[in-house]
C-alpha cells in the first residue's frame, strides 16, 4: 500500500492509475493535512451474461405502435392537441 499526499496525486495520477491496472500496487491511499481521504483501488469488472435482448418473446410489439407518437411529444412539450 502507498500513500500519496494530495499534491503528488493530483499531479502523477495517470502513473498512479498505472500501478493500479498492472497491479504494482493494490491500493493507493491518499493524504490531506496527514489524514487520509480517500483510496485508489482497482475495480473488479463484472460481466453480465446477456443483456440485451433479454425480454425477446415476452411480448408483442402491436404493429400500429408509432400512431401515438405526436400526442406523446405534444403532452412532453407542454403543446395542447389540435
């Protein structure tokens, strides 16, 4: 673990991040006034299965769905219909 106080960490911070990434170092923490404030650590990256698509075969989309789509701008817009 290496501490940094506010100074060098704001100016060395993409060299900072690089320790993180190639894990030179786990975590940074940072100082202020000699206290620490804040720590610098990796994230775990998560991966999702899949995601898009997910409700396929849920529903149907009726054919006519777009026939509402003035009113719909109109009622965001604050415009009274016709």
């Amino acid at each position: 673990m290496q501490f940094v106080n506010m100074l060098e960490a704001k100016s060395s911070l993409s060299r900072l991040v690089e320790a993180i990434e190639q894990g030179r170092e786990r975590e940074i923490i940072i100082v202020r006034n000699g206290r620490s404030v804040a720590r610098l650590v990796a994230i775990k990256e998560t991966f999702f299965s899949q995601r898009i698509g997910i409700a396929k075969g849920k529903f149907e989309v009726p054919d006519n769905i777009d026939v509402c789509n003035e009113e719909i701008a109109q009622l965001f817009t604050g415009e009274v219909a016709p």
